[in-house]
C-alpha cells in the first residue's frame, strides 16, 4: 500500500511533518487501541427518519450479520461524520440524488461505532472542533489569535493532509466486510480515506469548502469541487505549502459539479421561487428561517435578532421558523434572553410527523407567529431545515454548507475563517448576501427584506437562471462520477 503521508501528489512531504504524522497515528493508537486485525460484522437496516423518503439504510458495524443483502449493482456507500451538521446535510444531498437516478444510498457514519477504533478518534476530533467553535463565539481574543488561523491557514497546509492521512489508516477496520466494488461517495475526507486505505475501488471525495485546504485531500479518490474558484485553487495546491510552488493535481483527480443539493429541493426550485415572490408582492408576512449548527454557536446572535423581529412578528409582517436542531437547551436560553417567546412560540419537538405535516402545509398555506423545531433523532435534526426550506422566504445562517443551497440567504458572522469564502461565492452568483460581520449589519440586511422587494425577487430570479445553468446539479453529478468510474473499470 502506498503510504500517502510522504508523499501527495508526487510532491514528497518534508521528514519532519512525515515524523510528526507517524507520532499522531502512535499516540491515537495507544490511546484508542489499534482494531486493524478486527474483522467486524456489517449489517443495513433502515433508516427511521430517512429510508421512507429517500431508500437509505444504514450501515452498522460490529452489531451482528445482516438480513438484508448488498446491492453491489445499484448500492451506493455515503460516508460521512457526525462533526456539526454539515456533513450529514452533504450526505443527505447524495443520498437524494441517488435515490432519484434509482440507486440505493447506504449511510455510513464512521462516528457511530462506539466499539471501535475509527469512532473513538473521531469522536475525540469532534468534540475539540465544537469546543473550539463555541468558544470562538465567546471570546474574540482566542478567535482572532487561534481559531481563524487554524480554519483559514492551518487546514490548508500539505503537510496537515500527511497527518490525517496516518491517522485515516486507524480508521479502515470498519469497512472490512464491506463488499469492496460498491462505490462510495465520502462527505468528509476521513470516509474517502479510511476507504481508500481499506481497499474501497471507487471513492468520490466531495471536498464541501470553497476555500481550497489541503485537509480535504484523499488521494486515489476523485475529487469533487462546488465552484470554479475552488477549482482553480485545488488544482494548483494554491497556498499549501506557504509561498513554495506545488506541483499540480492530476486533471482526472478532480472535478467541479456545482452545489450538492437536494433532488427534492433542486427539483422545485422555480415552483418555490415563484412562490416566494408572489407572497412578497402580495404582501404577506415574510417568512425567515433561522438554523443552529451540529456545535450549537451563535445563540446569543439568534436571540438578538430574534429580539428585533418581535414587534414585526407581533403585527404579522414576518414569519419565523427557528430550527435548533437537537440543541433543546439552546430553546430554552433563547427564550430567557427573549421573554415574549415562551408565550407566542408554538414548538414542535421530537415530533417528526407533525414536523412533516407543518412544512408540507406551508408551501401552499398561510403561516403566522414563531415556530420552534428540536428533534433528539439526529436525521430529524438536520433533514428538519430541508423540510422548512421549500416554504421559507429567506434563510439566515452563517456561510457555511447552507450557502450553496437554493434559496435567498442571508449570512450571519462566520464561526471558522474558510467559511468567509462561502458567503463571497453566493453573493457573486446572485443567491445571498454579503456576510454579515456584527449584529448592526445583520438587522441592517433583515429590514432591507423585510421592508424592501428587490433583493429578494432579484434573488429569486437569480436562483432560477441559476437551475438553467446547471449550479444546483452537484449531487447528481457526483453520484455519476461514482458509478462512471466503477462502469469504465
């Protein structure tokens, strides 16, 4: 096997970082064991909240034989991480497309074998990124010094990619069982690599940033990119050894596909936009939908905006949805910062059909007041915000995978550095905003919405020349890019 932590596309990693690496892989190891003679059992089993909608069954490992076979014509592998919620969204995007080209998406989330090796390391990474995202938040200092250096620069380096790359080969038992020519399409890089070091034939990598970072490379997959930016900087390693000239990606390793999006969202853009500017020109309350991440940052953010609308709620100019994913707690601290809330706010909790029948409802009805949805079950966590997009006028996030999605946005602060870069690209194609970098700006950019028409109709029209063009079809293509290489072999 190629050890592809010394060298990354022919460009050999300095003996030092390579050393370095090599530690990371031993401290892992002794400090989560190393399962690699394991030969753990797989088994699929349906997904409660998604097999209905979109044919996806999970993969489990090491919980018994399975009942249910392989598809090793039509079966399709999306790996992913539970590490925030954008991952998952990513992996949903892909699951969909799947299912509406007639493949059969299977969900394998190498953060949810407890037991093993690969879970243990992730977990760990995972709870360090969302303490660091809070924390963020909370202190301008450690941001400013750390964290946006870390996100922007330090992510970006080759010799970052030596080290995940070691790691990764921890991570590999689990797919042992795993029948080796169903293609997989990773959400994350540790999937496309954990695949590729367990002898997985046909990995697509979907690369989800728009600032090129050498984090995302899995050498041996193909890799997809959203934009022509990321491209350009992707191909070139553009920054990744500071100011050194790299030498290039291979021309077949990587692809741009436009935005992974949702068929069931992709598929009713124009429906949903005209709808979005009739309600504006009717004069109907406009709706907004605001989303906590998978780390749970940006409450107080939420709370003052939310402050804000009240009185425009109150008088039924707008509409709000507020999805706090599985984060109940961060409801509840909302609600203290913003008394009214607890009266007029109508909660749909750990309630999936309600959740389905509200959203359903709002596409062709009238809505009014504040809607608060919270669902323990991960997949209802993150799919809820999907359901409520269709209906909702504007979506306010920050720029992170939420920015690639269809429909007006408005960009909150960004909680890592490379997310700036998201934002810049939805602006430049017409279907967000700039980001907004403080409260000021952010209420500033609600009411020009809220009391003004152009920007969301010029939006709109945008996001449906934009379906023209073929920048929402990423997840369709990335689906074929896995099966075309398995048909070409």
């Amino acid at each position: 096997m190629t050890d592809r932590s010394k060298v990354i596309f022919d460009n050999k990693i300095p003996k030092k970082a390579v050393r370095k690496a090599e530690k990371s892989k031993r401290k892992f190891a002794r400090k989560f064991g190393d399962d690699s003679g394991a030969n753990y059992a797989v088994k699929l089993i349906k997904n409660e909240c998604l097999t209905e909608p979109l044919g996806v069954y999970d993969i489990r490992v090491n919980e018994g034989e399975s009942d249910i076979p392989f598809d090793t014509e039509k079966g399709i592998i999306v790996g992913n991480i539970r590490m925030g919620f954008g991952h998952y969204r990513i992996s949903m995007a892909m699951a969909s497309a799947a299912h509406a080209l007639g493949y059969t998406p299977y969900w394998m989330d190498l953060n949810s074998y407890p037991d093993t090796t690969c879970t243990k390391i992730i977990g760990a990474q995972n709870d360090l990124y969302s303490m660091g995202s809070r924390l963020s938040q909370k202190s301008k200092l450690f941001n400013k010094m750390y964290w946006e250096p870390l996100n922007y620069e330090g992510f970006r380096q080759l010799t970052y990619n030596s080290g995940d790359q070691k790691n990764a080969e921890l991570m590999a038992p689990v797919f042992k069982n795993i029948p080796k020519d169903i293609p997989v399409i990773g959400t994350h890089v540790w999937p496309a690599q954990a695949a590729l070091h367990a002898g997985m034939k046909y990995v697509v990598n979907a690369i989800p940033d728009n600032w090129p970072m050498a984090l995302h490379f899995a050498e041996g997959s193909v890799h997809t990119v959203q934009t022509h930016q990321a491209y350009m900087g992707y191909r070139i390693l553009n920054g990744m050894a500071k100011d050194k000239v790299l030498g290039p990606m291979p021309a077949d390793s990587l692809v741009y596909t436009g935005h992974y999006i949702d068929h069931e969202l992709a598929a009713n853009i124009e429906e949903d936009c005209d709808k979005r500017i009739a309600r504006k020109k009717e004069g109907k309350p406009m709706r907004l939908l605001l989303t906590i991440g998978g780390a749970g940052a940006q409450r107080e953010l939420f709370a003052a905006v939310i402050k804000h609308l009240m009185p425009q709620i109150k008088q039924n100019k707008v509409v709000l949805y507020v999805n706090v994913g599985d984060y109940q707690k961060a409801w509840k601290e909302i609600c203290k910062k913003v008394s009214e809330l607890k009266k007029i706010g109508v909660t749909h909790f750990n309630d999936w059909k309600d959740t389905n029948d509200f959203a359903q409802k709002a596409i062709d009805g009238d809505v009014t007041g504040v809607h608060a949805f919270c669902h323990e079950n991960i997949f209802e966590a993150v799919y809820c915000t999907n359901l409520l997009m269709r209906s909702c006028d504007v979506l306010l996030t920050k720029p992170s995978e939420l920015a690639f999605y269809p429909l007006p946005k408005l960009f909150l602060k960004r909680i890592g550095g490379h997310e700036k870069w998201g934002a810049i690209h939805s602006a430049e194609m017409g279907d967000g905003t700039l980001e907004c970098e403080d409260l000021a700006h952010t209420i500033q950019m609600v009411d020009l919405f809220i009391n003004e028409s152009d920007i969301l109709i010029q939006m709109c029209e945008q996001i449906k020349a934009n379906k023209k063009l073929g920048l929402y079809d990423g997840a369709y293509r990335a689906v074929e890019l896995a099966f075309a290489q398995k048909n070409k072999k």
